[in-house]
C-alpha cells in the first residue's frame, strides 16, 4: 500500500515538475510535456493504469464512509480521468508517430516510421525471471503503448467510462455500491495492465486480475447460490486455459529467451532468425512416440499422419490458443460465459461483451508474429472461431432471457473475431473487437436499462410493445442491433465483412480448405445472427406489453403486488422495492417508464459510437487501399499477406452474400415475429419439440460437460479423497498412536497428587543410596614424605573393610582385611625411562554387603636430582 | 562427652526424616509446607556443622603472598562456605514458603479447602 502511495506521489511530483520545470510549457494549450514522449519516461501511461487502482482501493477501503455519492465521484472520476489520459497518450502516441524523421515516400519508409512508434513508461523493476537453464532477463513493470494497445486503451477506457456512468444509474437502488465501484475499478486497473504491459509475464498478472474481477462481480449477488456457483465456474473454467498461457508462456520464454513482445519480436522477426528455426522445427516426435507410445511401425505412422507437423512453436501456439479460448468463451471452454450473466448488467457489458473476453483475441494479435508462421494452428483458430459462432448462433435463437440472448451473442462474435485472426486477417479480428465493444456494450445496457424499467423483468414471453414506454432504450437498442446485425453502412457491416471477405480471400498454406469453410460458417451464422437478434428485438419492443397483464391474471385489479414475484431475476434487487412501491400500491400494472438521463446518455453515445465507428476503416473497395485501422495497425499487427487489387471480386462477393445474409435473416424474422406475431415459430417449435429442447437446452454441453470432465474430476477427486483417508490417514494414525500410547503407561503416574510425587522422589533418593551403599568403591589418596616415604589413605565408605598390598605387585591368597584404611609405607622407588621415580601400591575393600573391590595407585616421588 | 560431629549429624537425620515422613503422610498443604520447612533447616544443620567441624585448610603460595602485600601474614584459613549457603538456603526457603502461601490461598479461594489431593485441577479426567 505505501508502495502504492509513494508511486502516485512521484507521478504527480513528475507531472508537476513537468510543467514547473519548462516555463515554456504553461501556457502551451497543448498539454506540454505531456505530449512529448520520452522514451521509458512517458508517466502519462503509469497514471492511466494507477488511477483505478486508487479509485478501487479508496472505494474498497473508504466506500462506507464517503457515502454513495462519494463513491460514485470516485470510481467515475477516476476512470474518466484514465480516459482523459488515454486520449492524451494516443495523441502523444500519434505525434511521435509524426514526429520519427522518415527516410523518405513510399510504403517501404511508412512502415518502418511506425515501426519505431511506442511509448513507453517503466514504473519499476519487478524480479529477474530465468530463461533456460542458465540465463535470466529483468521482468519490468513497463507499460507500452503502441498501436496495438492504443487502439485497446480507447476502447476499454471509454467504454469503461461509459460504463461507469451508466452504473451510477443502475447500482443506484443497491446496498452494495461501494464493493461494486472497487470492483469494476479494479477491473480496469486489471485490463490496462493487460494491455498496456509488455511483457507476457505482465499480461498474464492483468489476465489473471480480469478473470478474479469478472469473478468477483459475477458472484456479485453471491447469496443466491446459483449466481454464487455461476462466479465459480467462470473461475475455475478460465484455469484451465490459464494453464494454457503458462505452458505457451514458458515455451516460448524457453526457446526464444524473452518475455517481453519486443524482444520476441524482434527475435522473430529477424531474417534467418535462429529463434524462429527452433520454433519451427519439427521436434524429435517420432523418437517420442516410439519410446512412449508405440513401436509397432504401422501404428507410428497413423499417428504422424494425424499429427502432421510437430514443433514447440506450434505448441506454444496452441498451448497460448487454450488460455485464449477460455478468456474469449470460445469452444470448449465457452460454457462459463453464457452463466455469467448472473452479474449486474452493466458488468455484463463491460467485461463479459466489451473488453475482458476480447483479450484473448488481442493476445493473439499481439503475438500475431508468432502464430502466422504455424498454418495449422491458424486453422484450428479459424475452424474453432467459426464452429463457435454458429453454434452459438443457433442457441441464440431459443433462448427467452434477454440476457442469455446477448450472451451467445457475444459468443457467437468472439467466434468471428478468432476467425478473422484464424485466417491470418488479426486487424480485422481487432477491428471487430473494436465495433463489437461499441454495440454489444450498447445491448447491454439497453437490456439491462429494460430489466430496471421492467422490474427485472428479461423474459422474452413477457415482455414486448416497450417501443411505446421506453423510446429511448428503444432508439439506441434498435441502433445497436441493425449495427450487429451489418445492416449497411453501420459499424458491424464493415467489421463482419472484412472478417468474411478476408476468410475467402485467405490460403492457409497446410489446410488450403480452411478459408472457404470459415466462409460458409460466418456466412451462416451472419444470417442467424440478422434472426435472432432482429427476434429479440421485434419480441422486446413490438407487439403489446404483456408482462403487467400477466401477472393480473394472479392478482386482482387494485391488489398490492409484491416487489418479488416479477421474472426470474427478481430476488437479487431487493433496493428495488422502494424505487417501486410508490406505483405497485397505486396501480399494479403501471406502464414501465425510461430511465434516468446517466442511463439513457450513456445508451445514446454508445448508439452513436456504434453507427460511426466502421468508418475508421472503410473497405478497400471504397477506397482502393487498406482501411484506416489496418494501415494504423500494420507495423504491430502482422498478417497473411493478401493481393487486394486481386481480391476485389472477393470482396465484391462476400459483401454481396452478406447483405443477403442480412436481409434473408431479419426479413425472416421480421415475417415471423412482427407479421405473423411469431406464430409460425410456434408451430416449428411444436413440430419438432424434442429438436426445439435440445437446441434450447445448449446442446446439452453443460450436462455432457458434467458426465464426462467433471465426473472424471469427480472420480479422481474421490480415489485422491480415499488414498487421503486410508493410506496417508492410516500411516498418521499409527504415527501419531505410538506416543499417544507411551503417553497412557506414563500418565499412570503422573496422579496429581503432591504427596505421591514426593514418596517416588524419596524413593528414588533411597534406590540412589542403596545403589552407593551396595555398589563397591574405593580410591587412593597419599602424601608424599621424604624421598621414599608415602602417607595411603584408601577412601571406600562407612563400614568399608581394607587390605593393602604393599609390594604393588598384585594380591594372592585369602583376603582378610585387616588393615587400617591409613597407613604410612616406605618403599623403593623405581625409575622410569624418562627418569620419573614412582611406586606403584594396590588396595582391596570390602563393603557393608561383603561385595569386593580394588584399586591401584602408582605414587610419583620427586625426582633426586631436584632434591 | 562433648559433642561431636556425629551428633549434629544425627540430629539432621532426625529433623529431616521428620519432614520427610510429615510431607508425605499429611494432606494439609501447610502441614507440607512446614514439613519442606523442616527438612530445608536439617540440611542448614548438615552444613553447618560440617563447616564447624572443618579442618583449616593452608592457603595457597599465591594466595598468602598477595595477603602478605597488605601487610598480613596468614597461613591457614576457615572456610565459611557452609554457613553462607545455609543463609542462602533460608533466603530460598522464605521466598519458597511465600509463594507456596500464596498457591495454597489462591488453592482456598477456589476450593474453600486446602488439601493438597484435591488440586486437581489441571489433571484430565
């Protein structure tokens, strides 16, 4: 925490400083310093990844006591500064681009003018992370942006801030808006350091901060336990593709030796790169799978032709692919999404459509260097995108929830941005990204603006003719919808064709097939996509309301209807009463009404933005060379070369089949649901009903999902469960008996009672006498008088008997014990080799209990010679 | 017969055999209390008729020269080693009888009892 302060006060010194410093720069309008990007110094970015973070920690810590309309100051401003700064960054980022002196005209000269663009700020350095066995790299917190994130950073603050206003709106009848603000807070802090890092390693910590923020926010109602479980399987879904970024992560630090975009891809890039011949190298499978697998020849050739190509590249790239395909819900890993709309709305449209689940598809972009250069993994990128949009499509179309609609929705998208990457075509994944933020957050909001009119009301069955109650949410929701549906002209025409017209345009080198069968996928699923959202639509706002009048029929005119009862999101608002007891006690079924102005304002910019913002990047065909964004993109973004002069009949057909898309799907729906009041789906429905279940039911994945993966899971986890109980159990139980045990026999006397303590220590003092008294012992002490006279005193004990061997030289016949324990004795010293005299006695004792022993005492005498 | 050592020695077998025997048969902690009592001053006994009974014992070269500096010729010195400790044993024992009071109060307050079978307390079971 202190950390973090000190941080935000050198910021704000450097800011100052910046202006104080260069008198020059205060009255320049332009923002002075601010605008000069210095390389590693631009603290403009640090401030753009701080400022939620404070917003997050003030709301989270303080949100109590500033009050609600404190917090709603503090995680709007906060943001909405971050935006500011962003839009300042971008200029900055643009004048630099200017500024780069340009070796001359041309293409050639332009992209290696962008080449250089970026800027780039480091707050610190973080740790030193090994790559190989011996070398490590400097991990930094470095934020960078280029074109890439810049395009990113506008996109996830401004909707962010969008977003952010139209919460205020929405939380407003809510207890929990501080934890709230610091969660959609932090959520931001999260997603700008995924974008704005620069290394894999930074990402991965803005990565893993997004999917506990989506977590959080999705369990945001955690005591309903459904919503709680729901918050759990996003969770524990996105590990399994996180373990897909660490293993892609690692690879690609081990073989290339960086973590940071740059390096790699200035390593990758470089021509006759060795990095890049290690990553393409076919590795030693065949060694692997006759050592592993099989060494039957034949079986070893099936399995090589299943698996064509083998390298680490290609299987960093898949691992990277995982971790994208549970961030971004494609297939398998998509099932958390749909679930996930069990988090307030505009959440929904922050994280769950607008910015988290599109960072997969920006990290492919990011390393769209590494994944042009493995064909296979591209198709499975394309084929995988494709599958996912349509089958998504096709849930769609069942669902009733107007949420769950959108839900797939959004999956179906993300399927067509990872097929505009998957065909080699990044920047018109990125491109889709970008205009998908701008609808489907406007969705969003419009169903979520819906349900707090509707009193959290998002059956479909219910709802209809609210074009009359909310003409606002009606506009921008209708605005929205002809945007993704690619009614010509709008924002989603211009994404989703070039994403179809590259798909047809493109030749995968090792699946030739892939271009034209994402092509009819996308194809298809443009068309589902024109139907069900043209349904949700017509059965939102056409027709009559019929959610008050179906709840007459359960209460009488007049009768107070309870605040809990209406749709099945009801519970989680409790605040929402009071906004309606007013009109519940009045009249039940009064019509649903628009919604304050921070609500309807932020529906209208984004309906706005979702009109304007294809014509960044107008088609080729308009304007005879690359769109805007693609152009701005290039230097960042590398991409399938595609003759564009060449493919313009392409692109004249794929636009022309989508239009006819377009216009087959919403007419369709237009016929079914307006001119037939949706009878005639009734009657499919009707035909085929176990069809209409199954499809309405997902496929049933969820159920295959619970019958296979987690019942595997489930299995494991009870062997692991049983191996816990039984085998470590029983080797603790016996472990931790054996002193329980020895701990039985010595309690017996430890009885508490002092006496008893004191008879065990008299006891044992007496056994300690005895043991003396019994034991024999004796020792010699003596004087030395005269050159040969010598004073013996035998110490044995009371009662010790003695008898002297005078000679020295050892006792023979009966002891008797006669003598006296001290005895005076002459005797004739012998010399010794070193000139020593001594004499050498022994004495025999005998004890109280007749038990005997001896001892012998050599006496030195003084030497003659010192006499 | 004058006394002699062995009588002393006697004596404190007595005294402490006494103590010894009262600690372990009464279960009134005061009782055990006096009876540590008793057996603490037979050994203050012991040591001090040891130390009366000592021969002197002739100083050491070096020791005696550095007394001679001062201007004292000493040979022989009795030691006093067994009449100090027996003041060091009075001090321990008076602080031991306070806080043993003290136990055996606190004891009384808990149980309104002070037999020493019945502190119990901390023994499971």
């Amino acid at each position: 925490m202190s950390t973090l302060f000190l941080q935000t006060g050198i910021l704000l010194a450097q800011a100052v400083d910046a202006v104080n410093q260069n008198p020059s720069l205060v009255p320049h309008p332009a923002f002075g310093n601010f605008l000069n990007a210095v390389p590693d110094q631009y603290s403009v970015l640090g401030l753009i990844v701080l400022l939620p973070l404070i917003g997050a920690v003030i709301n989270g810590l303080f949100g109590s006591k500033i009050g609600r309309q404190g917090v709603y100051i503090v995680g709007v401003a906060t943001v909405a500064t971050s935006f500011l700064f962003s839009l300042l960054a971008f200029i900055a980022l643009v004048k630099a681009g200017h500024a780069n002196p340009s070796g001359g005209e041309g293409e050639a000269a332009q992209q290696a003018e962008h080449a250089a663009t970026r800027i780039s700020y480091v707050a610190w350095d973080w740790f030193r992370a090994p790559v190989g066995s011996a070398t490590a790299v400097q991990i930094k917190f470095r934020y960078v942006l280029d074109a890439l994130s810049g395009v990113m950073l506008l996109v996830v603050t401004g909707v962010g801030t969008v977003i952010h206003v139209y919460s205020t709106g929405y939380i407003n009848h809510d207890k929990g808006f501080a934890k709230y603000f610091a969660f959609l807070n932090l959520f931001m802090f999260s997603m700008l350091n995924l974008i704005l890092g620069d290394s894999v390693v930074l990402l991965f910590v803005g990565w893993e901060g997004v999917g506990l923020c989506s977590y959080l926010l999705i369990g945001f109602w955690f005591h309903i336990p459904e919503y709680a479980s729901a918050g759990k399987k996003a969770f524990i879904v996105n590990r399994i593709g996180d373990v897909g970024v660490i293993v892609g992560v690692t690879i690609l630090a081990w073989k290339v030796g960086a973590y940071d975009f740059e390096t790699l891809r200035n390593s990758l890039s470089a021509e006759n790169s060795g990095a890049l011949h290690d990553l393409l190298a076919r590795t030693d499978l065949d060694d692997f799978i006759a050592h592993w697998i099989t060494r039957n020849p034949v079986w070893q050739d099936r399995i090589q032709a299943v698996i064509p190509e083998f390298s680490w590249g290609g299987l960093a790239c898949f691992c990277l692919f995982v971790g994208c395909t549970g961030k971004s819900a494609q297939i398998p890993l998509y099932v958390w999404l749909p679930d996930a709309m069990a988090g307030p709305t505009p959440v929904s449209a922050l994280i769950h459509a607008a910015t988290m689940v599109t960072a997969g598809v920006y990290l492919l972009c990011r390393l769209s260097f590494l994944f042009v250069h493995f064909p296979s993994v591209m198709a499975l990128i394309a084929v995988i995108g494709g599958l996912t949009a349509l089958f998504a499509a096709t849930i769609a179309i069942t669902q009733t929830e107007l949420k769950k609609v959108l839900a797939y929705s959004t999956v179906s998208q993300l399927g067509f941005m990872f097929m505009g990457c998957g065909v080699g075509a990044f920047g018109a994944g990125l491109f889709h990204v970008y205009t998908h933020a701008m609808f489907k957050a406007c969705l969003f909001l419009g169903a979520g603006a819906v349900m707090h009119a509707c009193r959290d009301s998002q059956d479909l069955n219910k709802l209809g003719g609210l074009r009359k109650y909310l003409p606002h949410t009606f506009r921008t929701f209708a605005v929205a919808t002809l945007a993704i549906i690619g009614t010509p002209g709008l924002s989603g025409f211009f994404s989703k064709d070039e994403i179809l017209f590259r798909a047809l345009a493109s030749h995968n080198e090792s699946h030739p097939w892939v271009g034209k069968v994402v092509f009819a996928l996308g194809m298809t699923t443009a068309a589902l996509t024109a139907f069900y959202m043209c349904r949700l639509l017509f059965l939102t706002f056409w027709g009559e309301f019929k959610g008050w009048s179906l709840d007459q029929a359960s209460y009488p005119p007049g009768a107070t209807i309870p605040a809990h009862g209406h749709g099945d999101e009801d519970e989680h608002d409790e605040a929402h009463e009071d906004e309606h007891d007013d009109h519940h006690e009045a009249k039940p079924w009064d019509p649903p009404k628009d919604n304050p102005w921070n609500m309807t304002g932020a529906l209208y910019v984004l309906a706005g933005l979702s009109v304007v913002a294809g014509f960044i990047n107008l088609p080729s065909l308009f304007t005879g060379h690359h769109g805007q964004l693609a152009l701005w993109l290039e230097p960042v973004v590398t991409e399938w070369h595609i003759d564009l002069h060449a493919a313009h009949g392409v692109e004249v057909l794929a636009m022309v089949l989508g239009t006819t898309a377009f216009l087959v799907g919403s007419g369709l729906a237009y016929y079914v649901y307006v001119l037939k009041e949706g009878q005639p789906a009734k009657a499919i429905v009707s035909a085929m009903p176990g069809v209409h279940r199954f499809v309405e039911n997902k496929w049933k994945i969820d159920e295959l999902y619970e019958v296979t993966v987690v019942a595997a899971v489930r299995g494991a986890s009870a062997v692991a469960n049983f191996l816990d109980d039984y085998l470590i159990g029983g080797i603790i139980w016996v472990v931790t008996n054996i002193p329980k045990l020895l701990g039985q026999i010595l309690r017996q006397f430890q009885t508490g009672k002092v006496q008893v303590y004191g008879a065990i220590l008299a006891l044992g003092m007496l056994g300690l006498l005895g043991w003396t008294m019994w034991v024999p012992s004796v020792s010699v002490s003596y004087r030395v008088e005269g050159s040969n006279r010598m004073i013996l005193q035998a110490n044995g004990g009371p009662a010790y008997r003695y008898e002297w061997d005078r000679e020295g030289d050892g006792f023979n016949g009966t002891p008797v014990f006669n003598d006296p324990a001290v005895i005076s004795l002459m005797c004739q010293p012998q010399t010794a080799n070193d000139g020593r005299r001594y004499c050498r006695v022994g004495v025999r004792a005998r004890n109280a209990f007749g038990r005997v022993t001896e001892a012998v005492r050599t006496v030195e005498f003084p030497a003659e010679a010192a006499r | 017969m004058s006394l002699q050592l062995g009588h002393y020695l006697l004596l404190s077998g007595i005294l402490f055999f006494i103590g010894a025997a009262g600690f372990l048969v009464r279960r009134n902690a005061l009782v055990a209390l006096m009876c540590i009592e008793l057996m603490l001053n037979a050994v203050n006994l012991t040591m001090v008729a040891f130390n009366r009974w000592q021969t002197a014992a002739p100083l050491s070269e070096a020791a005696r020269a550095s007394l001679q500096r001062t201007g004292n010729d000493v040979t022989y010195l009795i030691p006093h080693h067994g009449q100090i400790f027996a003041f060091f044993v009075i001090a321990v024992a008076a602080a031991e009888a306070a806080v043993g009071l003290a136990i055996v109060l606190s004891l009384y307050r808990v149980r309104k009892i002070v037999r020493t079978d019945e502190a119990n307390l901390l023994k499971d079971e």
